[in-house]
C-alpha cells in the first residue's frame, strides 16, 4: 500500500446554521462575541457557515451561552 492515493468520493458536509438560531431568538453577532469572549470575526464566520475547522472551546462557549446543544447549530449532510 505504499505510495497509494485515497480519494474519498460523496462522503457528505458539515453545515452551520448559527444564523437561523441567532435571527430567531434576535440575538445579534455583536452581542454573542461579547457573551461567547471572542471577536466579532469569530462569530461573523459562524453566522455565515465559513468555518473551516470547528474549535470545541469556542462550540461549547457558543451552545453555553445559547443555552442550546451542538445538533442544534451543526449538522451533517449526507
């Protein structure tokens, strides 16, 4: 097996919806970075899906500060 490429072909996505949460329970961006403790960039990626890698401690902060539970705002796309 050396030297042998892997593709990986329609394993699904990982898809954010921190904007549906936040606009339903009118909770700005600004205002979440302040409760979360993290810049507004941070939050700014979440909100529009752009995450490129998801950092437990900022997930955990966010769902603590929500009040909600990681389903809630991630989900996976077969």
């Amino acid at each position: 097996m050396e030297n042998e490429l892997y593709t990986i072909n329609n394993y699904g996505r990982i898809e954010i919806n921190l904007k549906e949460y936040m606009d339903a329970r009118n909770i700005t961006r600004n205002a979440l970075a302040r409760a979360v403790n993290t810049r507004f960039e941070v939050i700014d990626k979440w909100y529009h899906g752009h995450v490129e890698k998801i950092d437990a401690d900022i997930l955990a902060r966010i769902c603590f500060v929500l009040d909600c539970s990681p389903g809630n705002i991630i989900r996976y796309i077969p």
